[in-house]
C-alpha cells in the first residue's frame, strides 16, 4: 500500500511540504503551478522557494522565527522571491511546459 503523501502547509499564503521546501525530493511535494497561479503568474518550469525558519504560534499559525511575524514581507516575500526565479528560469533558457 502507498502512503499518502502528507499535507502541504501555508506559511502566508503560499504552499509547503512539511520540510518547509517548495518542491521537495523526499516526500515528492511540488506546490510551484499552485504558487505561482495564486500570486497570478502562469506556470512555469523554475527552482522551487524554500520557507525561512517557522514556527507555530498559538492560533496555529506559521511565523517566521527570525522576527516573530506571521505576514513578515522580509522573510515571506514570496511573490519577489517566485519573481526571482522565474526570472533566472528565463535566463536559463526553460520554457513553459
């Protein structure tokens, strides 16, 4: 029987597996066409974002370690942060698939 892959996680709006990656090899989690289509980019072939440092606070939600915030722009900029990648995927050469 195979197991269930686990629930990906939202950190400010944007998906995760349990590892805080966005594509993830080790439980095979790939939230980057969900990313990207919520933040109103069209899919495309890129390196994945990686979630800074989190933890739960008491109203079950992620926050960023480093300064205590549950919509910190500075470590939960994901829209710049999928930006830069796309860019550098176009750079790269990969298209659209």
């Amino acid at each position: 029987m195979a197991e269930a892959a686990p629930a990906p996680i939202e950190i400010n709006d944007a998906y995760f597996c349990q590892h805080f990656k966005e594509v993830c090899a080790s439980c095979s989690y790939d939230g980057r066409e969900e990313n990207d289509t919520f933040f109103g980019f069209d899919p495309i072939d890129r390196e994945g974002i990686e979630a800074p440092a989190s933890s739960v606070n008491k109203e079950g939600q992620y926050q960023c370690k480093k300064h205590g915030s549950t919509a910190c722009n500075q470590c939960y900029g994901w829209k710049k942060q999928i930006t830069r990648a796309r860019t550098a995927a176009k750079k790269a050469g990969k298209k659209s698939s």
